[in-house]
C-alpha cells in the first residue's frame, strides 16, 4: 500500500500538537480513507486558517477565478485567498493567524501546474517570518524518473512558471520545497511527512489509488501526463479542449482538417501515442459554441510516451500547415505572450524553432538531462 504524507500524521504528533494551523489544501487533500486533510486538523489540532489556492480549497472556484477571503461552512475556520489579483502571497495579518503552515496538495509534477507555486511562495514568506512550514508529501502522479523539457529562464517568471524547473521536473512536492529551499538559501524551518511505499518509478496506475482530479481541467491521470505537452496550446489560437470531457486531450480549431492532421501526426510515429480525427464543440474557453476539427491525442503506452515533445511536434506541424494558426497576443500591455510564460523561454515563436524541431527536442533533452542530474540530491525517496 502506498501512504501519502497525510497518512502519516501520527507520527508527528509532537511537531503539530499544540500550534495554530493553516492549511494550504484542496479537494485532493485527503486521507488514503478519503477523510480530507481539513477534517483531520480540525479534529485532531487546532486549525486556526485555511489558505486558498486556485479553484478553492473546497475546489469550487473556475480556473483562474480569484478567490475572496470567507469562512468555511463545515468548520467555521476562516479562508484566506492566496489566489487574489494583487498578490498571491502570504500578509503579515494571515501569518499573525498561525503558529506553522501546513501544505497538502496533489501536485502533476508538471512546471505549468500553479500549486506548486502557491508552495513555494507560501515557504518563502513563512522563512522571512520564522514561522515553520510542514509539506504532506504525495507521491508525483507522473514518477520520479522521466524528466522532460527545457529549464525555466531567467525573465520568464510567471503564475504558470514560477522557478527554473523542467516542465516535466520528476520530483514529489516536498522534494521541490526542499530543494528551493536550498538552493535559495530561504533558511525555513521546513519539515516533509514524507509517503510510504512510493518508488520513483511509480506513475500513478501503479500507486493503487483512485484518481482525485486535482483541478476541473485534469479529469484522468492521462490527462495529466498529456497535459505536459498539450498545455502550451493555450498559448495558441486553437482549443486545447477546455469545455469538452476531454481537456488537453482534444486539440483542435474551426480551420483545422481532422483527418489529414492525424494522418500526418501517426506518420510521425511519436511512441505511446495514437491520434485520432476529432471533431467538438466547446461549451466554453476558445471556440465556445463553434464547430472545431482536430485530434484526440490517445495514450497507448504511459511508460513510452514523451508528452512535451508530442506536444510540440503538434504544435509545429498545425503551426506549419495553416496560416490561420496564431501564438495569442500578451493579455496585458508590456507583459509577455503567454506561450513564452509557458515555454519560459521565447523559443517557440523563433523562426529557427520552426525550420528545425529535431534540434529543439535535442536542446530540451540536454537541458533535461542536465536538471535530472541535479535534482537527484534532493531526492527523498
């Protein structure tokens, strides 16, 4: 049986006992007998504030939507936002609340993904305040071995792409708070609940469990593993497939020919991943209510498939076939496209990324292998 860190509470009595908690959570924080990490606290400590990252941490809230401080109905402990339009940190008046922090989301293991972010944040400004951060660790969905993609550049800093990890990185949440830690020289008083039973070449069919959606948009463990590669097309003009039942898995536009598009991606022979013709109509997001024609990406060997340079090569050969394709502009003036947040580089637009996509995969590798190296001394597993 595979523990995650919420399992091993007990053996940490002496470290919690006795603190004011808050907790990072959401609705993936939950006991291997699917009791919530909140109840847990809440009965067993005194859990004095809930903090919330995107989607709530009840998971009620749209992605992207901001989140107003409130109080939680279930347990009457205050929720304070770490999802607001002007900053998505910790103040001084929530750190005032609590004694220590708790963190215990399921994390993608995917460098888009923004939990991972609310995290690192939240660490930092507990170090600056001397208060103690706890990470219930969870074993990453996508192991511990494969890492995949380029490094996160300097001047590439976003929500979506917060400190210079692959985009595929091969670490547990408490193993990325670990090394930031580290590697910043924050000095927190950091502690991971480390899992139980997990091994790094674990993906999550192996762990035994049953797949909590982390958010309303990764509804499937092969959703996740796809979302690695399939997410830089929300930095295009085509439908990543939000307001389907298959997010990041339908990739597709009005423009789009179905069949000829898959044709051509099978011809690639990209292992562990089968294209089919698909056609859809978003109920929401891009295309909503239009007629789109596309691909359903199918997995068909989780071990063999490399997500982010599928990805990629669909991204070029629609980008190379129809004038129609589009990178989106910056949302706000003076800000980056979001494809160069999501890349954490401005490659993807460059000309020479177009007219030689073996030799961006081959500089993604090199990159990758060299972080992979890196991030084994931070291993805790």
């Amino acid at each position: 049986m595979i523990l995650n860190g919420v399992d091993n509470l007990a053996r940490y009595d002496g470290l919690l006992k006795g603190k004011r908690l808050g907790l990072i959570t959401s609705p993936t924080g939950l006991s291997h007998g699917f009791k919530s990490t909140i109840e847990l606290l809440h009965e067993q400590y005194e859990l004095a504030a809930l903090f919330s990252p995107e989607h709530g941490v009840r998971g009620d809230q749209d992605a992207g939507g901001l989140v107003e401080t409130y109080t939680d109905e279930r347990t009457g402990v205050p929720v304070y936002s770490l999802y607001r339009r002007d900053s998505k940190r910790l103040t001084q008046e929530m750190l005032d609340a609590v004694d220590m922090v708790v963190y215990d989301i399921q994390d993608v293991g995917v460098r888009y993904y923004t939990f991972i972010y609310t995290m690192l944040y939240a660490l930092e400004d507990c170090a600056k305040a001397g208060k103690p951060f706890v990470v219930l660790d969870r074993l990453n969905a996508l192991g511990g071995v494969t890492v995949e993609g380029n490094v996160l550049k300097d001047g590439y800093r976003s929500f979506v792409g917060g400190y210079p990890l692959c985009v595929r990185y091969g670490l547990t949440a408490g193993e990325v708070a670990t090394m930031a830690n580290a590697q910043q020289g924050w000095g927190a008083d950091l502690h991971v609940v480390r899992c139980e039973g997990w091994e790094r070449d674990m993906l999550f069919p192996d762990a035994g469990r049953l797949w909590i959606h982390p958010s309303i948009g990764i509804p499937r463990f092969e959703t996740a593993l796809l979302y690695s590669g399939t997410c830089l097309f929300e930095g295009t003009n085509l439908s990543e497939g939000r307001g389907t039942t298959f997010p990041f898995e339908m990739i597709g536009a009005p423009f789009i020919d179905a069949e000829r598009l898959a044709d051509e991606m099978n011809g690639l022979a990209l292992p562990g991943v089968y294209f089919r013709p698909a056609y859809f109509k978003p109920s929401f997001s891009k295309h909503q209510g239009e007629f789109c024609r596309g691909v359903q990406l199918h997995v068909t060997d989780v071990r063999a498939v490399r997500p982010l340079e599928t990805g990629v090569s669909l991204l070029y050969a629609i980008k190379r076939n129809y004038e129609a394709f589009s990178f989106l502009p910056p949302v706000r003036e003076g800000s980056r496209p979001f494809i160069d947040l999501l890349g954490g580089d401005d490659m993807y637009r460059a000309e020479r990324a177009e007219a030689d996509v073996p030799g961006l995969l081959a500089r993604f590798r090199e990159e990758s292998r060299s972080f992979g190296e890196m991030k084994s001394e931070f291993h805790l597993y």
